[in-house]
C-alpha cells in the first residue's frame, strides 16, 4: 500500500492536470490550485485541487485506492469529503474513486445513499 501511496501522490504533484482530466473525462480542465488536503478528522482525501471546468471553478477529489474500503464503506466515505470539501472551500465538488487493483472495488456500487428510518 505504500508503495502505491508514494506513486499516486507523486503523480498528483507532477501531473495534476492530467489526473483531473482523467477522473473527470473531460478536455477542458485547467487547474488553478493544489488545495490542502488537511481536514479535520481521522481520514484525509488524497487529493483536492481548485479547477477551472468550462467556465465554472470547481473542486476535483481524487482517491486512490488498493483495496475495498470497509470501515467506513467508500461510499459512505467519499461522502464525508465531500460534505467537508463543500463546507469549506463553497464549491461545487467532484469527486471519483481510482481503484489501482483489478480487484479492488467490486463492492462500491458507485453512490452513496442514505435511507430515512
């Protein structure tokens, strides 16, 4: 895990332009800055970075991952960054998952949803 870890924080350094064009799947990115990715709590994102998207700025968060996340479920996860993200930076966020195993992921169904009991 490691490993991956350096690789992929590596590649956001150097690349971030190409990480958000990739996890966005668009041409028409240009980021405008590194955010810190130091929230208050537990769990840190991997990577927040202000873009420019069109015409609108945004938050691009990117995670990667190596395994299934279980506690919390990624999900579940990926919704208390964003929910930070938003919170404190007041931007539309985007947000994506970038699973560096075949196998992991296969039980993220792709959403978060919380029912009302």
């Amino acid at each position: 895990m490691a490993d991956f870890d350096v690789v992929s924080k590596y590649l956001i350094q150097h690349y971030p332009d190409d990480i958000a064009r990739f996890a966005l799947g668009r041409d028409d990115v240009e980021v405008v800055e590194w955010l810190d990715a130091e929230q208050a709590t537990l769990r840190r994102p991997d990577s927040l970075l202000r873009v420019r998207l069109g015409g609108e700025v945004v938050v691009v968060h990117t995670e990667f991952q190596t395994t299934d996340s279980t506690d919390p479920p990624m999900p579940q996860r990926m919704a208390g960054y964003i929910w930070r993200a938003i919170e404190q930076y007041g931007l539309p966020v985007y947000a994506s998952v970038i699973y560096l195993r075949p196998d992991a992921g296969r039980r993220d169904p792709g959403y978060y949803s919380k029912l009302r009991e």
